[in-house]
C-alpha cells in the first residue's frame, strides 16, 4: 500500500478463555484498527498486531450454540449451504472468532490487512513469543 502509513506495531497477547465471543471480536477489531491509539486516523493502519489463545474455551450467550448459523453460498445452482454454530465450532474453533472479527472490521480495502495482523490459535502454544506481545486481559 503506497499511500497508507504502516507504523511500527505492538504485539498483543489475548487469551479468550471464558470470554464472550462478540464482545471480545469487538475489542480485538478496536485494536486491529487502532483506535485505541492516540493518532488514530480511518484511511491509515496504526493497530497492533494481535495474538488470540484459548479459542476452543470460548462462550457465547444466550442459546447462539445451538441456533446461530452461517451461510455461504457456492455461486452456482443449488449451492446454497447452511451450517450451525455447534458443527462448525467442533470441527475450527479459530473460524468462529475470525469471522465475527471480520464482520466488525470496515468493509473496504484496508480489511484484508487487519485480517492478516490477527493470528489465532486453539491452544495455550503460540509461536510468537519472539514479538514480545503484551498481554491484555480484556
């Protein structure tokens, strides 16, 4: 990007453990965008870089995990397919997170770069510790 100012970036560790799963892909986009910062500005990318663990341990309110569903669509005939949260959590918990992530993020061309700044892992092991990220217990 040529004209988007990239700064040097911090590393956040989060653990979602026992977390509620929108309110946390909330804050996480907060900080992706940066508008935790103090020169936050719409059109430039000054957010961290963040680290998610325990993603598997993750809640959601409500009767969401047994009701909620994604849709996609294959673009052809018939392709149509719906899938629950409870089948699609059991199978990539990371998936889950990510894409409430991505929906709280601004729908332009600046979404795909804070989608590559989140690294979400299902366990406690994560392999960025040479970043020295820190950690927020939100």
């Amino acid at each position: 990007m040529k004209n988007r100012i990239i700064k040097n970036n911090s590393w956040v560790l989060i653990d979602a453990k026992d977390k509620v799963l929108g309110r946390l892909a909330s804050k996480i986009a907060c900080i992706l965008i940066g508008k935790n910062k103090i020169d936050y500005s719409y059109n430039h990318i000054f957010g961290d870089s963040v680290v998610v663990i325990n993603v598997e341990n993750i809640l959601v309110t409500g009767n969401k995990f047994n009701n909620k569903l994604y849709y996609r669509h294959s673009g052809y005939p018939g392709g149509f397919k719906i899938v629950n949260f409870r089948d699609i959590f059991s199978k990539n918990p990371s998936f889950v997170l990510q894409n409430a992530i991505k929906g709280m993020l601004p729908k332009n061309k600046l979404r795909k770069i804070f989608l590559r700044r989140v690294k979400i892992y299902s366990g406690d092991i994560h392999p960025h510790f040479s970043q020295k990220p820190i950690i927020l217990d939100i």
